[in-house]
C-alpha cells in the first residue's frame, strides 16, 4: 500500500457556493467575523477546502494565512474532507498502552487508506486523534457517533465490516 494520502478534488455546488456568499455577506466587515464563518463555511462543505478559505480571504478581507492560522491553530476545524464514515482511532495515553497503533494499522489496512485522508469512494476518513475521554475504555475507535472499546487489533475488521456492506 503507498504511503501517500488520497488526494479527493474539490467539488463544490451551486447552492455551497451562494450558501457561502450569504456568510461572507453576513460577516464583513464585523469585528471577530473569521470564527464564526470558518465554522458556518465548514457546516456548508463539511471541511474547509483551500478554494473556500480563499473565497473567505478574500471576501472578508483577512489575509489567507491568518485564516490558514486559525484552522490549524483549532481543531474543529479540518482542511481534508470526510468521509460518509469518519473512523478515530485514539491515540491517547491509555489507548496508546494498550496497543491503539495496532488498532491503526489494522483499519488502515482494511480500508487501504492512511491516517489523515479519506477512501477513493469517500466513504470512509481515517483519524489519528487524542484522547477522546474514554479511558477506562481504552483501547477505542469511533466509527462516527458509534464508540468500539476494549478492542483487540483483530476485532477491527468486523466492526469495519458492519459499514462496508
């Protein structure tokens, strides 16, 4: 498997594009305004693509980088688009004592997609994350809303199996 992450183009519709002509015109020119219509933009496109962070540069008129500064300084923000199955596997002290970087492996190799990007299809993204407050569960991964703990690196592909089909 290549060690490459799976580049998915930009394709942004019509209605995301006004929906983001709304926001820009909510926003400028108000003080604080980057936050709020990061976060508004995200909810539209479900990540932050680098066409859209210009659009917002440029509409705002905020430099791109203190934008870029912003969506990498917090993160609920994301610059890589999901998947319709977000995988996390927490990396987490507990988790990571109790085998997690086996756990990533394994749904790595399942779904031939590296940490940090998303399947060809888009079905499934695969995170890395920190601790998610589920220690005493630890090891853990969530499959959206859907929290797996206890896990062992070889139950990883039946609960994968339960999205694929």
């Amino acid at each position: 498997m290549p060690n490459t992450k799976t580049v998915v183009p930009f394709q942004g519709t019509a209605e995301q594009e006004q929906a983001l002509r709304d926001i820009i015109g909510e926003h400028k020119g108000r003080p604080g305004a980057v936050m709020p219509a990061l976060q508004k933009a995200q909810e539209v496109y479900g990540y932050l693509p680098e066409e859209v962070l210009i659009s917002l540069a440029e509409g705002l008129d905020v430099s791109l980088s203190e934008l870029y500064g912003v969506v990498s300084f917090y993160t609920q923000f994301s610059v890589n688009p999901k998947g319709k199955y977000q995988v996390a596997v927490c990396m987490g002290t507990a988790c990571y004592v109790k085998s997690a970087a086996d756990i990533l492996a394994r749904v790595e190799s399942k779904l031939g997609c590296k940490a940090g990007s998303v399947t060809p299809d888009g079905r499934f993204s695969v995170e890395a994350t920190r601790c998610i407050g589920a220690c005493g569960l630890a090891p853990v991964i969530t499959v959206g809303e859907d929290v797996y703990g206890r896990l062992a690196p070889e139950e990883v592909s039946g609960i994968l199996d339960k999205y694929l089909t």
